[in-house]
C-alpha cells in the first residue's frame, strides 16, 4: 500500500490537518504547480494551446450532438484553465471562463488568450464575482477537487447559476488528495452540497478509459463502475427553480 493510499484511509478532521499542511509548505504550492502544468502544456502545444477536444467531451457531459441548446445562452466554465475550453460554443451570447488564476494566464499565455473570444474571470476561493442568477448554463470539468472548500463554491455556482438555469458537471471521483486536488469526492458529497439544490437530468458513473481516451466510457455508453474505486461521474442538472 502507497502513503497517498495510507493518507486517504485517515478520518475527515486528521485530511483537513494534511491539507492545511501542504497549504503552508512553500514546495507544494497548488497554484505554483498547476502553473507549471499549464507552462508544460503550453510548450507541448509549440505556444498555441490545443483546444480542440474540448467540444467532443463538453457536449458529451451534456448528451447533446451540437451546441444548439447554447443559442443565446450566458455560458460559463468554472475552472477553465488558459486553453480556451469554451471556444466552440459560438452559440452562446457570451463565453466567461472563471478560474483563481485567470489573471496570471492573461499574463503569461497573452496572445492565446485574447484570441479565444472567451471573458476571464478571476475568482477566489470563497467569491465567483459575478451578479447572482446570471448564468444560463455552468460547465465545470474536474475542477471542483481543486478548491479549498467544495461547500462553499458549490454555493457560489448555484448562486451564479439562474432557477431553471443548467450545470453540467465532471467530477474525479475517489482521487486521492494531493496539493493540487485538497477534495476527495465521492457520490454523497456532491449530492449533498450540489445535486441536493437541482433537478438531475442525467447521471453517468464509470472508471477510467484506456489511458489514451480516458472518458471513452462515459462517451460511448459503455460505462463501469465499481463502488469505492477512482472514476468520472458526468452530471447534467438544472438548478430548482425556489432551492430553499
């Protein structure tokens, strides 16, 4: 058995400690290393980030074959990253990508980020800054296990969202903590702080593909799963109209 193993078998309060820990420890710095992430990525890419899967896995979470259910729509992508992750959906009547580091990626990935027509939004950690009710459709794609505290941003998004409006979801299921990824989130976790708030209209759960094609499941309906092990769930849910 590995330490991260070990680590993710500890009770609640004692993985709080640990995140808290690897907050304060200056060489596990989450925002240093997804950095280093995107710097990687955007050397691969020979300087133009690569953005063209982004329409296959989105309208694939959302079980639709174009993005016509986006005309007119206000669209947004909660941790978005720098590659232009909604650069397909030219339906929409504005693309916001929202991410805590928005404004370095405006700095460091200038040229591909202006020609994304996308809006960049920096929040916080606590603060989407947007007007509550705004958003007509919210993408989220395996970022919610980036957060500080899941609670309070699920908050934030239903609060952005408008009644009736969509969040379409992927979430990593059971991946082990790490100074990246704080949140190990299983099913009972999102339901409660999220899809206790909405009305589901579709639920898909499975283990990863081959390591080429990782959400190939999830996408050809062949999806597998085994209680307790790492997976993707893909949720598509419409916020309740009155959700107190």
């Amino acid at each position: 058995m590995s330490i991260k193993d070990i680590v993710n078998q500890l009770p609640e309060p004692m993985l709080k400690y640990i995140r808290m820990l690897l907050r304060i420890n200056p060489f596990q710095n989450k925002y240093s290393m997804e950095m280093s992430f995107w710097k990687s990525r955007y050397t691969i890419d020979e300087g133009s980030f690569d953005n063209s899967q982004y329409r296959k896995i989105m309208l694939a979470m959302a079980g639709e074959k174009t993005e016509e259910f986006l005309s007119s729509k206000i669209v947004a992508d909660f941790g978005c990253g720098p590659r232009g992750s909604l650069i397909w959906a030219k339906k929409a009547s504005l693309r916001i990508g929202i991410d805590i580091l928005a404004d370095r990626y405006a700095e460091m990935f200038y040229d591909n980020i202006l020609n994304h027509n996308m809006i960049y939004l920096k929040s916080t950690e606590k603060v989407i800054p947007l007007p509550s009710n705004f958003v007509d459709v919210m993408y989220t794609l395996n970022a919610l296990d980036h957060v500080d505290s899941f609670p309070i941003m699920c908050e934030e998004i239903l609060r952005v969202v408008k009644p009736g409006g969509e969040i379409i979801a992927s979430f990593n299921i059971e991946e082990p903590i790490s100074s990246c990824e704080p949140q190990r989130l299983n099913e009972n976790i999102i339901k409660t702080y999220l899809l206790d708030h909405c009305k589901i209209l579709s639920y898909r759960l499975s283990e990863p593909g081959p390591k080429h094609d990782l959400y190939l499941p999830l996408i050809n309906g062949s999806e597998y799963y085994k209680e307790g092990n790492r997976g993707f769930l893909w949720v598509r849910a419409q916020k309740k109209v009155d959700r107190h």
